[in-house]
C-alpha cells in the first residue's frame, strides 16, 4: 500500500505489494510517479531486520571512536573514497568549498581478487567483525535495489530488467557514515553535508540514527525527511537521470546541523553504481518522451572519475 502523511514530504511504499495481484499495478505507479515529480520514497516491507543495520552501526561506532593516526591507516586516498576509510572535513559538496562534517567508510564488493575488477576492500584489524555484518547488509541492500530498478524500468515501458542488468557487476558502494560532535572550530559555511545530488544510479538509505536530511521540493523548498525505524529512504542518481534524459529525477538533498551541537549522528547509504563500461547515453524511449536529448553520450566509469574529482576526493 502507498501512504502518504503531513509528516512526509515523500511517499511511503510498501515493497510487499510486488507480491500482491492487486496492488502490484499501483506500487509501480505510485514509484514511478515518487522517482518522476519527487526523486525520493520511502520503503518499508524490504525484509531488511533493523537489528542488522544497528549492529552495523554499533561496530562502526567502534572503528570511528579509534583514534585518528589509526584511522588513518586505512584511508587510500588514491581510491577517491570508494574503499576503506575517509577523514573527517575531506569531502565538499561540488560548487561548495566549504568540508562536510563527517567522515566515512567505504565498502565496495567483495569477490577473489582473480574475479574482481575493482579495488579491494580495506578491512581493519581493529574491527574483526565489520566484514561479515557489512557485507551481509551489502548483498541484501542490493537485492532491494535490482527490485527497485525492475518496478522503475516497468513504469517508463521498458523491459523490467533493462536497468537492474546494468548493476550486475558494478562497483556499488555501501558508505556508513559518521556525523560526530560538531567542532567548535568548525567552518561557519560547514554543515554535515551540503546541498547536493548522488552520482550513482539509485541510493538505498538504511536507518539513519537521527533525523537531519532535508529535501528540496520544487514547491514546498526544503522539507525534512524524518529518520523512521524499518524505512528505507531510496533516490535517483545523476547516472540513472542522464541515462533516462532526465525522465528519473536526481534531488537536491543535505543534511543540516543539528540544533544541539553534541549530538552524534549515523547513516548508511548504499550506492547502486552501473559497470564503469555502461554507455549513458539517454534511452531513445526517454528522448522521445521529452522531445529530445538533454544529455550526451557517456560512460558510467568517466561520470563516476569527473564528479570525484568535483567533491574533492581526487587521488
């Protein structure tokens, strides 16, 4: 069932309802319509425990607590934060000089070195552990989003699995975040994390600890988006608007300080990135849609490397 509330400047979705005969018809209305005019929803019904996603988060808070010289041995700065750990003020909005207030860990997939094409995954000693609860989450995350994708290619009339084939084999990201205290130092342009749009196909974000996101609606500005146990909040991505001439909208969000200045925040985002070999180039369904191209041709893996370098993670 969709549902909407005064407390939600998004739909609410019910994944359920692909297994339901008589609401499967208005679930890939009502999600196509949510990714179309909004860009976000809400899902509940994913079958995702939030008993996994907190025991992440308590192992995470663990990794994050270390001190800093130890942190730092697992940054790769060369990955432009897709493996391992990220410092704290390295990472800026793009057409925004001031850091985001938060640091980070990344995990990517994680296949025999003789089978994957990407980076390894960095795993610290420190926390034994993170590797299985991470990416036990990471596989089921996916799963969500190969549906997400399947009911998405259904509503804009092509085949179910034109753009859950793309994922197969991409290098998707799994990115739990740490928002601390803020610092009394801090840059007063500085907030947890400016305006912006995510660069991957789809983002599935699961139980954040705190509410702080806000959405930028085109008649309402910006509006939060509370952090509601056993939701998933889901967007489009920069990569999958261009690739739909912008029939999928990717948009505009931050995340904004918190009004007490001690509270400590988590969220974890899940990246659904394509192949970097994925040709970009808009679907000609979605350029007859509107009526012509918006975008030009280009590959996921050359849009992934341009908009690193644009928020300050260049090797």
């Amino acid at each position: 069932m969709t549902t909407t509330t005064a407390e939600s400047p998004i739909p609410v979705l019910d994944l359920r309802d692909l297994a339901r005969p008589a609401e499967r018809v208005r679930l890939v209305d009502a999600l196509g319509r949510a990714l179309t005019e909004v860009g976000f929803f809400a899902l509940r019904g994913h079958g995702i425990p939030d008993e996994e996603v907190a025991a992440l988060y308590d192992l995470a808070l663990d990794l994050f607590l270390l001190p800093d010289e130890v942190k730092a041995r697992h940054e790769r700065p060369a990955l432009m934060g897709q493996r391992g750990y990220t410092r704290f003020g390295r990472e800026h909005a793009r057409d925004h000089a001031a850091p985001d207030l938060k640091e980070y860990f990344s995990v990517g997939p994680d296949l025999p070195p003789d089978a994957c094409p990407y980076p390894p995954n960095v795993w610290p000693e420190e926390a034994p552990a993170l590797r299985a609860a991470a990416l036990g989450l990471f596989a089921r995350l996916e799963a969500v989003a190969e549906q997400v994708l399947e009911v998405a290619a259904t509503y804009l009339g092509e085949p179910p699995r034109r753009f859950a084939d793309l994922i197969r084999g991409g290098d998707s990201l799994l990115r739990i975040i740490h928002y601390p205290p803020l610092p009394a130092d801090a840059d007063p342009q500085s907030v947890r994390a400016a305006a912006h749009e995510d660069i991957n196909f789809i983002t599935l974000l699961a139980g954040a600890t705190d509410d702080g996101l806000e959405v930028l609606t085109n008649d309402r500005g910006w509006q939060p988006v509370k952090a509601v146990p056993g939701q998933l909040v889901v967007n489009v991505g920069d990569m999958l608007q261009h690739l739909t001439n912008g029939a999928l909208r990717s948009t505009t969000h931050r995340v904004v300080n918190p009004g007490d200045s001690r509270a400590r925040r988590f969220s974890m985002p899940f990246f659904v990135h394509p192949r970097p070999d994925v040709d970009l180039t808009p679907l000609p369904s979605c350029v007859a849609r509107q009526g012509g191209p918006r975008f030009g041709p280009l590959t996921a893996g050359a849009f992934l490397r341009a908009r690193l370098e644009e928020i300050g993670l260049r090797g």
